[in-house]
C-alpha cells in the first residue's frame, strides 16, 4: 500500500492507481477524505496508531475502512466502540522495534513494548476478524538488516502469545538516493524480508503487506529554484524551510542539484549553502549543495528527489510559495529503479 503522508497529490495517487496500487495507508481523516474521493474504488487502511473516536466512526462508516493499526488496549476498546462491535476488522497491532538502521528515527513514539505485547494481540484476536502484526524500522533504512531484526521481534511476538496471524505488515522505511546517502539495492530488502517471512509460524493463507511511501515518490518530482543574491559560498534562494526544503533544513537532508543555465557552466563546483526567501535565519539549508563556481543571482538550481515530503511539508508562511507544476519526461536525478549497471546521476535538465 502506498504511505499517503509522503505525497498526497491527487496526480500521484491517480497515477499510482492507474500502475496496480489499489491499497492506501491513510494517516488521517483529512487522508482518508483525499483517497475515497480521488480514488472511490480504493482500499483504505488508517494505520496511525491513535486516532481520533469520530475519525474512525467515519472512515468505517462512510469511507468503507475496515483496516485499522492500534498499539494499546485502550485504543482497541476505542476502534470497537466507534465501529459499534464490527465484525469485519482487520486490526493491526504495531510492535515497537529499533530504529537503529535509519536515518530518521520510528522507534519511540508508537508501538507496543514486550512486556504488553501478549494480552494485546490476544485481546486483538478476539475483536477481529482479521489480526495483521505491523511495525516500522523508521525512514530511510539503510540496511536490510533493520528488517530481518524487526521480523524477529514479530516471531517472538507470536510465539509468546500463542495466536493465529492473518497479516505481517513491515511497515514503511524502504529508501531512496541522496547524495551522501546511497542505500543498498531495493531488492536486497525484498530478499531480507521474504526470507523472513518464510520462516515466522504463520499459515499458509496469512498475507505479506509493506507500506512504502518515500521509495515510491522521491522520484516523483524536482524544484526550480532562482538565486536572488550571492554572499560568497551562501546563496539566497526563493524556497526553504518552510516550503519544500523542510528536510533539508530541519534535519540537514541532502539533495541532488545543478544549474540550470545555457549554455552550460565550465566553472569547477563548490560547495555552497542556502538561505531560504524568509525573514528567519533557521531558514537555512547547511547542505553542502555542490554547485559551480561562477553561480550568480538570477540563475536557477533544480534540487532533486523531492518528490518525498516536499511538497506535502510546504507552508505559505511569509507571503512566498508557488504552486507552478511543468510537466517533465526525463529521468529523476538520481533512482534505485535502474539496473546497478544504470544507477547514476543522471542529466535531467529541465527548461522552463
């Protein structure tokens, strides 16, 4: 299923459903909302741990969910009072595993610890019809093992309680390519977690879920951006951290970029840093952004990858923002898709 939260365009979702993806993790009403009326037919799963009683009466009732994740009794005994004792749930209980592997950490705020683990899932068991286990290494795993460690936590997770399992959910955290930051090949994970999933005491009618979101859209999009003014390796630019380099400036992400220019730069590259259009100076992206050296005000940069969490972090704060699309064929700036003979930083240059 595809993780909404990394990229809620309508465009996207539509073209994730026209490529054979029919399920959705919907973290909240307002998602819920977006997928039942931009894809009907959809399968909707509200896989935030805590919701909200009236958000879940909601999509039970008017949106057709029937998937739901939890992480403590109470929000098990919420889940069954607000769908009025349904029959027809498949209830996920999330397991708290390490985060270790990834660059963004998963591991503190939700998931069941060991010691409450048992009576949950017995208790889960009870009230659905389906019982799924699910977790989250956290984003950006950078090595398979983060999964093979979290499917061991589900084994004993099962042994310990003794109930028969429907579904295993490996949650989200499958990467994508950032410059510094060149994970593993997608296929090693595939490999990592199936054999894993071969060897848990489960059925054999028992389903394998995950719920990529970034490794499904980074690759979706770029920003053009201008250089307003140069200040020696700082260069002000018209978007930051409260449009769509939030990552970039808040946890110090790093993203493919170049000049645009014709015809093109002979200069050597640099390093450079940003500052966003704001009056704040935490509107600052450290980077380093390897740029030629001649840049100058009035140039424009495209940044990569940004197709995860860009525009879904955007704000208007300060009066700056455009929603402008172009539409583009070439390649993304760089891809885990193409073969490891292919992978690269490749051209993409775009005129607008």
């Amino acid at each position: 299923m595809y993780a909404v939260k990394a990229n809620p365009s309508p465009d996207l979702l539509q073209i994730l459903w026209d490529s054979g993806i029919t399920h959705y993790d919907v973290a909240s009403l307002g998602e819920v909302r977006l997928v039942s009326r931009t894809l009907p037919d959809a399968t909707l799963c509200f896989m935030h741990p805590v919701k909200a009683e009236e958000a879940i009466a909601e999509a039970y009732f008017d949106h057709g969910c029937r998937t739901f994740s939890l992480d403590s009794i109470e929000e098990l005994e919420k889940i069954v009072r607000a769908t009025e004792g349904a029959s027809d749930l498949t209830l996920c209980v999330r397991l708290r595993v390490s985060s270790d592997h990834s660059k963004l950490s998963l591991a503190s705020k939700f998931g069941a610890m060991p010691g409450d683990t048992k009576q949950l899932l017995f208790a889960a068991r009870q009230a659905a019809d389906a019982l799924g286990i699910c977790f989250h290494v956290g984003s950006q795993a950078m090595s398979p093992e983060a999964y093979s460690n979290a499917m061991e936590r589900v084994r004993e997770a099962i042994v310990e309680a003794a109930v028969t399992v429907d579904v295993i959910d490996v949650g989200g955290g499958f990467p994508s390519a950032y410059p510094g930051m060149e994970p593993p090949a997608l296929e090693n994970y595939f490999e990592t977690i199936h054999r894993a999933w071969e060897s848990l005491p489960i059925s054999y009618s028992a389903e394998l879920w995950a719920e990529p979101g970034r490794a499904l859209c980074a690759e979706y999009s770029s920003l053009i951006v201008r250089v307003e003014k140069r200040r020696g390796d700082e260069l002000y630019i018209n978007d930051g951290a409260y449009g769509a380099l939030f990552d970039a400036a808040h946890i110090g992400w790093r993203f493919p970029v170049q000049l645009l220019r014709e015809p093109d730069s002979n200069a050597r590259d640099m390093e450079f840093s940003f500052y966003g259009p704001t009056c704040d100076d935490l509107d600052h992206m450290a980077g380093p952004f390897e740029l030629p050296a001649d840049i100058r005000a009035g140039d424009y940069i495209e940044i990569g990858m940004l197709g995860a969490y860009g525009s879904a972090m955007r704000t208007a704060f300060n009066g700056f923002g455009s929603d402008e699309t172009v539409i583009v064929t070439d390649e993304p700036m760089a891809s885990l898709y193409l073969a490891e003979d292919e992978r690269r930083e490749a051209s993409n240059v775009v005129t607008l």
